[in-house]
C-alpha cells in the first residue's frame, strides 16, 4: 500500500497518476479537501490534517495492518511570503506536524520526504549544489524545510530535493502559475517572465515519474538525492517554452527582473542550481529534462 500526504497538490496529483500507472497496491490519497483528481477502485481519498493530533492516531489505526507501507510525504507550508509572514505557524505545519506524524506512524517501510533546493541558499551560474554540501537557507521557508529533512533523516527516512516545478494543473479549478501564463499568452496577451530568477527546473510529470522510478529501483537509495533538470533556465526561458507549447507568439513572453518589480516579499536567491547526477546513476539516466 502506498500512502501519499498532499495528494491534491499539484504534485501529489501527478504523483497519484503515475503510481496508478506503475503500482499494483491500493493508494490513500490524504489531503485537507479529501478529494482526488483520479476517479478509480484503486485510489481511497482521505480527508487529513497533519496538524490534527486525533486523525493521526485514526490513520496510524488504518494503516497499523499493512506489512509493506511506503508513503511520500508532500504536504508543507510552500508559499515563502506566506511562511515568511507566519514563521510559527509554519514550523508547527512543516516541522512539528512532521515530528509527530512520524511517531504516529510506526509501521513505515519507505518514507520520502519532499524538500526543495531553496535549503542550499543563494548559488552562482558556474556551480552545482551537491547533496552533501551544507545548507545555507537565506529565508525562513528554506530554513523551515532543512529543519524537516533533519527530522525525516533522524528517523532514518528519505528526503528529496526539488528545484522550482511547473506544469499543467490536473486540479480541476485549480490553475498552476503554468496554466496562468498559458491562457494569457493563447489569448494574446504580454506576459513578463524573469530573468534572474535560475533554476535547474522540472515538470511536474517528469518529477513523479522520478520519484516512483527511485522507489522501484531495487537498489539502496542515497538518504538525499537531488530531482532536477539538467539545464538552468531562467522564468523566462521557460515562458518561452510554454509558448512554443501553446502555439503562442514567443514575443508575448516579456524578458524582466524580479528585483525591478519587487515581486517578492521573502528574500529569495536568484540562483540555484543542481547536480542531479546521483539520480541519473542510480536510475541510469542519460539526461533529465523539463517538458510540458
């Protein structure tokens, strides 16, 4: 049985198609709304709080039965002004609910835990952060996700590291920032797209496929392993590629910098880039690439 914590988000999603795709065992898809995008015999959505200390103990019940429980665990505060804003409740959400979920449950065969790259802090064009290097977060939402990766690795767990995702939405009304700039570049509009804001950036679709291809592996997988893309690409850059996408006139997708708009409340590193070789060894993979 699998187990996915966030399954409604725009990842968990991606991540509920893939594995009914590729797994055999029935899924519980738990999130704050209970619902699930995928309608099939397989997929059992629970309404589930990470906060709440009783739907806990009331999963860790359901689940006490099953012999072989691998669960991704995707739920957090992600918005980094909203973290930045909130920092309290933001650590009750990412950390403590993590913490105690983590004892609740005590049957876990495979935890992965999902991170993003924000934990290495401000990087530079002509360097990739490895996994072992150390983490220098430079807002509160970074420094909120490395304090969760110490407590899924003091439980001997997974972590996976992210950079910036993209992608369709399958929500149904529920756009992604993708979908946004989709509908205004189809319908002739300008649409301003960063360019210093780099990172080694992925699809959604790609990222899932990743994740459940390192669970079926069958080999010993790294406590840390970095998802990424090779290419550092810009907003803009990747503007570009969802109007080549769309059909779209490429000179609707406006080049311009987040630091000119002030479009960022929480500071936020303008470059960040990822060695994803371990991932490409342990799976065997030639090149990882963002597509839509």
């Amino acid at each position: 049985m699998t187990l996915v914590i966030g399954a409604s988000g725009f990842l968990g999603s991606y991540l509920l198609r893939e594995l009914l795709r590729r797994s055999e065992g029935d899924i519980i898809a738990a999130s704050r709304s209970g619902t699930a995008f995928v309608k099939d015999d397989k997929v059992h959505p629970l309404a589930f709080d990470v906060t709440d200390r009783v739907q806990i103990k009331s999963l860790a019940r359901r689940v006490s039965v099953v012999e072989d429980l691998t669960v991704y665990y995707l739920a957090a505060m992600h918005h980094p002004d909203a973290v930045e804003k909130d920092p309290a409740l933001a650590h009750q959400i990412n950390v403590e609910a993590l913490a105690r979920f983590l004892s609740g449950i005590e049957n876990i065969a495979r935890l992965y835990y999902t991170s993003s790259d924000t934990v290495y802090g401000e990087g530079s064009a002509a360097y990739r952060f490895g996994e072992s290097d150390p983490l220098n977060p430079i807002n509160e939402y970074g420094r909120s996700k490395a304090r969760a990766e110490q407590v899924a690795l003091e439980k001997g767990y997974n972590i996976f590291r992210f950079p910036l995702l993209i992608g369709p939405s399958l929500t149904p009304g529920k756009n992604h920032f993708y979908d946004i700039v989709a509908q205004a570049l189809t319908a002739g509009k300008q649409f301003m797209m960063f360019t210093d804001y780099v990172r080694s950036a992925l699809d959604y679709a790609t990222a899932a496929r990743l994740m459940v291809s390192v669970d079926l592996c069958g080999k010993d997988v790294p406590k840390v392993l970095n998802i990424s893309g090779d290419k550092a690409l810009s907003k803009y850059d990747i503007g570009l590629m969802i109007a080549q996408k769309t059909g779209a006139d490429s000179s609707l997708v406006i080049p311009g910098s987040s630091a000119q708009q002030g479009a960022f409340e929480a500071r936020r590193a303008n470059t960040i880039l990822m060695d994803n070789s371990r991932v490409k060894s342990l799976l065997e993979s030639a090149e990882i690439q963002l597509q839509f």
